[in-house]
C-alpha cells in the first residue's frame, strides 16, 4: 500500500483528522479489531451516501451530467454497508458499542455534509486518508488471525453470498476481500481529490506508509 503524502494545506488538514480519529479508535478497541470493524464501517458507509446525494442535488441544480460520480458513490456506501453486515455476524456489538455507533454516525455525517459542501475535494482526500487506515488496520487483524490470537473461523453466509466465496471460506478469506475493497476506495477517493484540483486521478505524490505492516499476505 502507498501512503498519500499531503501536498497543501487542506490535505494536511485531512491527514491530521484522520491520524486523531485513528488514536481514538486505537485507544478504545486496541487489538479487537472484529468490534473495531463494526463501529467504523458505520461510519465509513456515511461518506459515499453523502457524495452521490450532493452531487445528484448539485448535478439538479446545473442541469449536467454526473460523470458517473453517483453511481460510484453509491456503490461504494453499499459495499461498506456489506462489510458492516459481514462483521456483525463475526462480532456481536456490546450495548455501549451500539451506543457509540449511534452518537459516532450522527456527529461523523453532520461533520462529513458540512464539510463536502464547503470542500468536496477536501472530503475525499479524508476518505482516501480513512481508507488507508482501513487497509492498514485490516492489515493488523490478518497478523492477529496469523498468530492464533484471533480464532480463524468459518465465514459467515452473508459474505460468502456477497463476495462469493468458497463455501469452506474462513474470516482469513473475509479479511482479505474486504481490504482489497477497502484498498479501491482508497484509491478512488485520492483519485476524485486530484481530478477536483485539476491534476490526473492517477498522478499524486506516494510514499510507503509510515507504520503499515506487510500487506503482500
């Protein structure tokens, strides 16, 4: 994986929120990355959403083609929802997770509209920034299924449906699929940013992420 080096202001902005948000989850979930997948998948299903209604009240507004813009947020709102699913099948949220996935949705989608409407090019450079820490963390829960430290268990039917998976498939098999997706949106929405500040989708600025683990498991 290739970490996005910020190149003005406003990324750097994107990266800082994400590195706070990244020490939070950290300091809560630690190593249960199953409970820590369920509370920020809730999250990560609000951008997408956010970004293809914009853009479809926008496109509205000024009578213009979306430039496939709509449909690709949307999938990508629905692909995370599907993680979530998936992962409440592996984890059962405690009440108090329940709770925080209400208040953590709430403040994330007041927080992420205000921001797309003040800066669309700067809320997908944040997504980009979260779907690095995405993979990273999925990274992390493939060591923790690895080592023995976290039972590598029969996928659940859900995801088998979803991904298509063997039927034999185990939560290794799951975590590797939904880092992938998490990977492609990362590269989407750094790809969206460059194309709002009028450079090419695939020319920005990369560097190995500073902390990422092995990711060629």
């Amino acid at each position: 994986m290739n970490h996005r080096e910020p190149s003005d202001l406003a990324d750097r902005f994107a990266l800082g929120v994400t590195r706070l948000l990244r020490f939070f989850a950290d300091t809560f979930f630690a190593k249960r990355y199953g409970h820590r997948a369920i509370v920020l998948e809730t999250v990560a299903a609000v951008p997408g959403m956010v970004g293809a209604m914009a853009t479809h009240l926008q496109c509205l507004r000024r009578m213009v083609d979306d430039d496939g813009w709509i449909r690709k947020l949307m999938e990508e709102a629905e692909n995370e929802r599907m993680h979530l699913m998936t992962f409440i099948a592996v984890a059962r949220p405690t009440t108090l997770e329940r709770l925080l996935i209400l208040v953590a949705q709430w403040v994330f989608y007041l927080g992420f509209f205000l921001l797309y409407l003040i800066s669309r090019r700067t809320a997908h450079r944040l997504v980009g920034y979260f779907e690095e820490e995405a993979v990273l963390s999925y990274t992390l829960y493939l060591a923790e299924i690895d080592a023995g430290r976290v039972p590598n268990v029969a996928a659940p039917a859900i995801a088998k449906s979803y991904w298509k998976l063997a039927d034999d498939a185990t939560l290794r098999d799951v975590v590797l699929v939904v880092r992938a997706d998490e990977a492609h949106h990362r590269d989407v929405n750094h790809g969206l940013a460059n194309q709002l500040s009028g450079r090419p989708a695939d020319t920005e600025p990369v560097a190995p992420y500073p902390d990422h683990a092995d990711t060629t498991q």
